[in-house]
C-alpha cells in the first residue's frame, strides 16, 4: 500500500452559500463588505473558530471555469 497517505487534521472545505436578505443586513454591499461581515459573523481570526478565512466571489463577474 505504498500509495496511501495517512489521515491529516488540515482540509481545506469550500461551502456555497446563497446570500439572502435574512443573511445580508443591507440589500446592496460590496464584496469587500460582505466578505468583512461573514468574516465577523463567522469569528475568523478568533482562536476558538475553526473558520480560517474567507472568500466571496459576484457570479456576476466571474466567469464559469473551463474545463
């Protein structure tokens, strides 16, 4: 079994959220706003999170990947 690895506490996850109005205190933030506000809701940087950053992208100017 030489191409087995063995198990590791460090994944990377990546989770979808569609942002509504129960989520977003304003109808209308900029990325970086709310990237800031998860960021806070979440505690990112707060030893005791287990969220490390995160990362919000518009479908609106990302275009889908090739493959």
């Amino acid at each position: 079994m030489a191409g087995e690895r063995k198990p590791s506490k460090e994944y990377r996850a990546r989770i979808f959220v569609k942002l509504t109005d129960d989520l977003l205190p304003q109808p209308a933030l900029s990325r970086a706003e709310v990237e800031a506000h998860l960021a806070e809701a979440l505690k990112v940087g707060d030893p005791d999170s287990p969220v490390l950053s995160v990362a919000v992208d518009d479908p609106r100017t990302t275009r889908p990947k090739r493959y």
